[in-house]
C-alpha cells in the first residue's frame, strides 16, 4: 500500500510542478550559467558567472523583472551564428 502510494506521488509530482502559472511581470527563472573570463590587453582577467540565453523564448525574456543582477553577473546570447 505504501509502495503504491509513493508511486503515485512520483507520477503526479510533474503534474504539480508544470500546474505553477507562468508569471510574465514576475522575475524570470535563472538560466543555465557559464563561467566568462575576459582578459584584457595588458593581462588583467574579469570573471563573470553569465547565463546562458540558448533557446528563443530564453532570449526573449532575459532578465526581464529581476531585481538585481550581481555585479559578476550577466546574460549571455547564443545565436549560433553571427548577426549582424
């Protein structure tokens, strides 16, 4: 009986976590995150911890409503291919 219980739960628990309203004027979820290092000419290195616009809907949204950015903090865009 608990066995079939667990496995129950375990199928609904997707049910419950796609059932949350998407919120388009709350802050967006975080993205996957990359680590940046840019070196510049005379060898000094900034490291940034960016996250990671891949897919369209990601670059879209950005980080549209957030309420801060940490100040190593960024977003990146992957387009694939160069734009101009």
């Amino acid at each position: 009986m608990k066995r079939r219980r667990l496995l129950l739960g375990l199928m609904l628990a997707p049910v419950a976590v796609r059932a949350q309203p998407f919120n388009p004027t709350g802050p967006q979820p975080e993205l996957p995150k990359e680590r940046l290092v840019i070196t510049t000419r005379d060898g000094i290195h900034h490291a940034f911890t960016v996250e990671m616009a891949i897919k369209q809907d990601q670059q879209m949204t950005g980080l549209m409503f957030r309420p801060s950015v940490p100040a190593d903090g960024g977003l990146l865009f992957d387009w694939g291919t160069p734009h101009a």
